[in-house]
C-alpha cells in the first residue's frame, strides 16, 4: 500500500511537472465494470477534461485534491470497512431483517470483499446482482457514488453508498438551493441528494440493468437501504418511485451551468416496500411520504447512535436547519435502545437534542452493526462436563479427588464480567450443564474456559486447564476440547436472535 501511494505521488508530480505540454498526463480509467458516468464531484464539470483543458485548469490544485481523496479512501477503509467485516461475516440468515438490511447498507462500500468472500451468497443468499459505479471526472477529483443491487430469493435491496471520498463533500453541502419534482411528489429536497438520486435514474444502469431486474425478479418485495449520504438517498427514491406510477418523467441535470445529463422519460413501474437506514441525515424540508400507503407510512427502521455523553452528529445536522425525514419508525441506539414510531412526530425529527460530544467513530458502520448485533442476538455458553481431570499430586489434608468448577471471560479483551460454575465435589468426571449468557460477547471475541480445582482452606486454587473458542461465528460450537494431559471439557456456544 505505501509503495502505491509512492507511486501515485509521483504520478501527480509528473503531471504538475508537465505544465502546458500535456506529457504525463494521467488518463481517466473507465475499464471497470460497473457502469460509469458523468457528472458527480468537488467544483462539478458537465463534461469529461481534455488533456490540454486538464492542464489549464489549476494543476496543483488538481493533485492536492487528488493525493487528498486517495489518502481519505485509504484511511475510511482502513477505519470504517475493514473493522465492520467481522461483523458483517457472523450475520447469517436467521440474524434479524432489519439486521440483514443493515448489513446490505455496509456492504456498499466493501463490493470487493463482499464478492471475493461470499460468491454464493451472504446470510443466507444474498447475492450481489447488479452494480452502478459513478466516477466522473471533475475539476478536482472523480466522484464515487455507488449503488449496488442485492437480491435474495424473490427480496431485492437496493443499497446507496454513503460519503466516499472528496467529492461527495460537495453532495453532503450542496443544500442551497430546494429541489422540488412535484411529478413524484417530491418538494424542497436538498438539492445534492436528490442530484445523486437523478444522476443513477438518468444513467443506462438503470434502464438496462436494475429497473427490468426489480420489475421482473422482486415480488417478494424491494426495499432501499443505505448508510450516511446514501440513507437520504434511500429515502428521496423510495419516496419519489413510489408515487411516480410506471414511468416518470425527470428533468435535465445542469451543474455549474453545464449539462451533464439530459433528461426523459425512464420506467419506474416498481414499488419499494420498506427503508432501512443508519446514521442518516434528513433529506427533504418537507416530510417525504409513502403514496402506496393510506397513511404515508414506510415499512422499515432509521437508526442513530446517541448515548447520553457523546453521539454520532451526522444524523442531527440537519435538524436545526428545518429539514425532516420520511415517514418510517425510527430508533435510538444505545446501552437502552429507544424506539419511535412511524406515525410520529418524532419519528421525523430525531434527534433533536446533541449529547454533550460528537464523536465521528459512532458514525462509521462498524459502530452501528456492532449495536445492532448486540441489541438482536445473544450468544449462550452451555459448560456441560469434563472428563479425566486429573488427581491432586500433594493432597495431605485434602481428598486427593479434585473440587472443580469453571471460570469464562474474553481471551483477547477485557468484558468487565467474568462468569463461574458451581464447584462439584471430589469428582473427576463432573456434570455442570450450566448455561450464561455472555452479555459483552462481540463478533471475534475469543472466549476463554478455565477448570480450576477448588483448594480452599487448605491452599491457592490450581488451574488445571483451559480451552480458547474462537472463529465459531456464525454457526457456534458443541463438542470435545483437550484440557492438560489427557482432561477433557465438553462445552457449546449458541448464537440465536432475540427481538430488538
């Protein structure tokens, strides 16, 4: 990775270097995939730079925001995708919805990971179906807006990435001006979203790819999800298809003046079920609603991280400027999640108040799936029985049989509970079969069990052997583990979900 860096850093000195006479120059890279197209980024240009217009416009500027957004997507993946994967690899099919959808939100970001690692589907089917890949060159950097389509089954989730890079800074404030669509029934939106949300609808991925998909392959039902950024997203397209009818008519996308895509008619004769969000900003001055539903109402769930200290400040911003989010249920996560529901006013408006210090770690996925996770499965530690423990060496005022028990606690860190068994007398072959709930267990925790002879009052308690489980997520463990010198434990881990 350093040795790229290097490598780009004097890629970028060689074109500034270049100055009027083009050589070096960098050329924009579209063999990807996934479909790319124009008109997302810092200082947007409708169309893609010459080589000479390239030079003229400000080069050192140019490599600034380049060396820049490069160092920002290593430190995000470094920060925010890497660390969510142990999360993401223990959900499974039977983990809660709204967890699954939570998950698909995450996994926008990591498409990579995602195909290399599940290639036959995640948490029980889930497969990556279709992908849309924005990487339009700009005045400073190239946006990255992505859009990935999942599908299980007859389920499809649509996920919108969320910030990712430089460019979509310039979406996040891009709130100026109040975009209205009054033929979908959209008014005063904040006008970078919905400019996201226009530039995936005007673009061939959805015409040739997501929208037959969806129309064709979803009956059991679609529903939009997305972290950050791509939560407002979520929820302007959920809000906007769903009352545009078969097909809908969208206008020209200008920035700066410049045409970047023209408008027309595309086919919408889709209809999303539910939104299901983390950490997003409000996107609308006005309450973006379900038409398909007599009261407005969308299936599905808004989280935001909020303890009474610190709390994620992303998904407050926007509320003292006035602006609400759609009508879906939304919840508080913390130590003691608070639910709020849809036809609330509050489900709107949350969170109104800050807690006392923004803390940006609580915004990153990690975070909420690690919440989510703890607040929607519980993981249970059954101690069944030993076998051939052995007998004490030097036992002059004791039986010369041990007195067992057990002590669990985390291996790789500090739970602040540790958990212990009843102590069985005289027994080398004890039966527990005691169960505990392990309260602080985390998705790559490592579990330690330890068999401890109990000597008091004649002595120190003498371990006599302790197994580690590990790398059981997500199916659990039962069976036999070697002990020392010939002992063994019989123990089982059960993950099992639990209402919210």
């Amino acid at each position: 990775m350093a040795r790229a860096k290097l490598v780009s850093f004097f890629v970028a000195l060689a074109y500034v270097e270049a100055g009027e006479s083009g050589a070096f120059l960098p050329k924009t890279n579209n063999s990807i995939k996934s479909t790319v197209v124009q008109g997302s980024g810092i200082s947007i240009a409708s169309e893609r730079r010459t080589q000479s217009e390239s030079v003229e416009k400000l080069p050192d500027v140019i490599f600034i925001g380049d060396f820049l957004d490069m160092a920002g997507k290593e430190i995000a993946k470094q920060i925010a995708y890497i660390p969510a994967r142990k999360y993401l690899d223990a959900v499974t099919g039977s983990s809660a919805f709204s967890v699954q959808m939570a998950g698909l939100a995450s996994w926008c970001y990591d498409l990579d990971y995602f195909k290399s690692t599940w290639p036959n589907g995640w948490a029980g089917g889930w497969e990556l179906v279709a992908e849309y890949v924005n990487d339009t060159e700009s005045l400073v950097v190239p946006g990255h807006d992505v859009v990935a389509l999942f599908a299980k089954d007859n389920k499809c989730a649509i996920s919108f990435s969320g910030t990712h890079g430089l460019a979509d800074w310039s979406t996040n404030f891009n709130a100026k001006t109040k975009v209205s669509l009054p033929e979908c029934g959209l008014f005063h939106a904040h006008e970078g979203f919905f400019e996201v949300f226009l530039q995936f609808l005007l673009n061939e991925a959805w015409t040739d790819e997501f929208e037959p998909y969806l129309e064709n392959n979803c009956s059991g039902g679609i529903y939009t999800v997305g972290h950050s950024q791509g939560a407002a997203v979520a929820e302007i397209f959920a809000a906007c298809i769903n009352a545009a009818g078969e097909t809908l008519t969208l206008p020209d996308l200008v920035r700066w003046g410049k045409l970047v895509h023209a408008g027309g008619v595309r086919n919408t004769n889709v209809e999303v079920s539910g939104i299901y969000t983390l950490a997003g900003p409000a996107p609308a001055w006005t309450v973006l609603t379900n038409k398909l539903d007599t009261n407005g109402i969308f299936q599905g769930v808004r989280y935001f991280n909020q303890d009474a200290w610190s709390f994620d400040p992303v998904p407050w911003m926007t509320y003292p400027m006035g602006m609400k989010h759609a009508k879906y249920a939304a919840v508080k996560l913390n130590d003691h999640p608070e639910e709020y529901a849809a036809h609330t006013d509050d489900a709107v408006n949350v969170p109104r108040f800050p807690s006392f210090v923004p803390e940006i770690f609580q915004h990153l996925p990690p975070s909420y799936m690690q919440r989510l996770m703890k607040g929607t499965r519980k993981a249970t530690l059954k101690i069944q029985r030993a076998w051939a423990l052995p007998d004490r060496t030097n036992a002059p005022f004791n039986n010369p049989k041990p007195d067992p028990y057990v002590v669990v606690d985390a291996k790789n860190r500090i739970w602040g509970e540790v958990y212990r068994t009843e102590t069985k007398k005289a027994a080398t072959d004890p039966t527990w079969d005691e169960s505990f709930v392990l309260e602080k267990y985390e998705p790559g925790d490592e579990v330690q069990v330890t068999v401890f002879d109990e000597q008091h009052p004649w002595g120190q308690d003498q371990k006599l052997g302790s197994v580690i489980l590990k790398n059981f997520e997500p199916q659990g463990f039962e069976g036999w583990r070697p002990l020392y010198h010939g002992a063994w434990l019989k123990v089982a881990i059960f993950m099992s979900p639990v209402d919210f």
